[in-house]
C-alpha cells in the first residue's frame, strides 16, 4: 500500500439549508448536480457562439436545448435501469423515474441523443451528421463536468493503487473501499473528455472540419470518448454485482460499438476527401 495518498472528505453537497428555512430545512445542494446543470449552461452559450457562426437564430438553439435536456436524462436514466439493474427495475417500474436517487448512465444518454438529434435534424432539414458534429463540442465537455460530480459524490472510482496520486475516499461508505488509495479514475476520464473537448473545439472554429469532413468531429468524439472509457474501465471497481465475473464489464461491451461506429465514420470521411 502506498505511504502517500490523497485523502478525499469532500461533501458532495454544496450547502445545506439552514434550520430556519422550514421547507427547505436540512436538504442541500449537491455538487453533482450543480455540475450537471452547468454542463447546460456552459453548453448553451458554446452551441450559441457555433449558431451564429453558421447564421441560426437562438429559436432553433432553443429547440436544440429541449431535445438534449429531455434526451440526456431519460436516455441516462434508463440506460442505467436496463442496462445495469434491469431485474430489479422491470419488477418495480415506479422506481424508474426516481432519478433523484442516483443511476445515470452514459451509454443510456448517447443513444438517447443520437435518436432526438435525428429528428431535430429533419425538423430542421438539416443532416443527423451536421447536428452531431457540433452538437459533440459541448457533449465532450459535459462529460468532464459529470465526472467531476462524480468525483465529489465519491463514486465511481479505481481499484486500490500505490501510486502516489492514489485517492483514498473516505466518504465512499462502504469501509472496504475507505481503507486503502485508489485509481481516481475519475480524474483520468474527466480530464481525457477536456482534452477532447478543446481538439473539437479547435478543429471546428479553427480548421472548419464541421464543414470540410461531414462526420470527422463526430467520429473523433466517439473514438476518443468511449475508446478511452474502454482501457479505463480496466482500472475500475465493478458498479453493479454481475460485473464481478465478467472479463470485460458492461461499461466495455457498451463503448465497443460506439468505437467502431466512430472508426467507420472516419474512414468513410477519408475515403469521399481522398475521391474529391
């Protein structure tokens, strides 16, 4: 075990009400949420700077915002309800709209997205993959935000490590996770999903590849975002029970088509650029 660890007691809630606030008394604002909302928010005025780059009024940006919201956490939502605990959830359905109880999954949100940004695409008679290309700038950067939320509910982290950067998360609640540092993993996949974040970033406002390859931002997202989840899912601990026995989770078995989607994409790209 390393001798040299982070010690992590951070409150997942940001504040909580006083006493003296009879409705709201002992409730608190969590750090996870806080982050989720500001993903919206910070996306907004991005996808508003890529609007008006194009020329499209903030109507349609609007419209835009409904389909995401609605999409991300229905998607998520019940991502993690069938994809994860779907014996459970299919015997109580009533405890699917439960969000505020936690279980959200990623895989769950994309497919959802992908499915809403097809139709907000013929209502807009525009192409899925012209929406998708912009649409993964900001998407890529609300997975830093959710990750970090993560990281401050103390969730969803590695196995135990003697690393010096090692995270020992004290408030995980169960003691066998307490005890000893671990892969802050996420960290790795916060910090990965910036990363792609800004190459999106500067490939469209930069290079104009939202306009020269149909498909190439949309390809790199899902290469880089799921292709990194896959390796790093390598270092975390199992999130629900069956995984235990599994020699790729389920997390894994999920990104594999997304990847391969992705590599598709780009070699398709390639191939019309290389025609022209």
């Amino acid at each position: 075990m390393s001798l040299i660890a982070v010690i992590w007691d951070v409150r997942p809630e940001m504040f909580v009400f006083p006493d003296w606030m009879p409705l709201l008394a002992g409730r608190g604002v969590r750090w996870y949420g806080a982050l989720f909302a500001a993903s919206f928010v910070v996306g907004y005025m991005i996808m508003q700077k890529v609007f008006r780059r194009e020329k499209i009024g903030d109507k349609v940006l609007d419209q835009l915002s409904t389909y995401m919201i609605v999409a991300t956490v229905v998607g998520a939502r019940l991502g993690h309800c069938l994809f994860y605990e779907p014996e459970y959830y299919l015997a109580n359905p009533i405890e699917i709209l439960k969000v505020w109880e936690g279980g959200l999954a990623s895989h769950g949100a994309a497919i959802a997205i992908i499915i809403a940004l097809f139709f907000f695409a013929r209502r807009q008679k525009k192409t899925t993959l012209w929406i998708l290309d912009r649409i993964v700038i900001v998407v890529a950067l609300a997975g830093f935000f959710i990750r970090m939320g993560n990281l401050m509910n103390s969730e969803i982290f590695g196995h135990i490590t003697s690393m010096p950067w090692g995270f020992q998360f004290v408030r995980a609640g169960d003691p066998a996770l307490t005890a000893d540092p671990r892969h802050p993993t996420q960290i790795y996949e916060g910090f990965w999903y910036l990363a792609t974040f800004f190459f999106l970033y500067w490939a469209y406002f930069k290079k104009s590849m939202g306009e020269k390859q149909p498909g190439f931002l949309f390809a790199v997202f899902l290469v880089s975002i799921f292709g990194s989840r896959f390796f790093i899912e390598f270092l975390k601990e199992p999130q629900v029970g069956f995984e235990t026995s599994m020699t790729l989770n389920m997390g894994q078995w999920l990104s594999i088509p997304f990847v391969i989607a992705g590599v598709y994409l780009w070699f398709i790209g390639w191939q019309k650029t290389k025609k022209a």
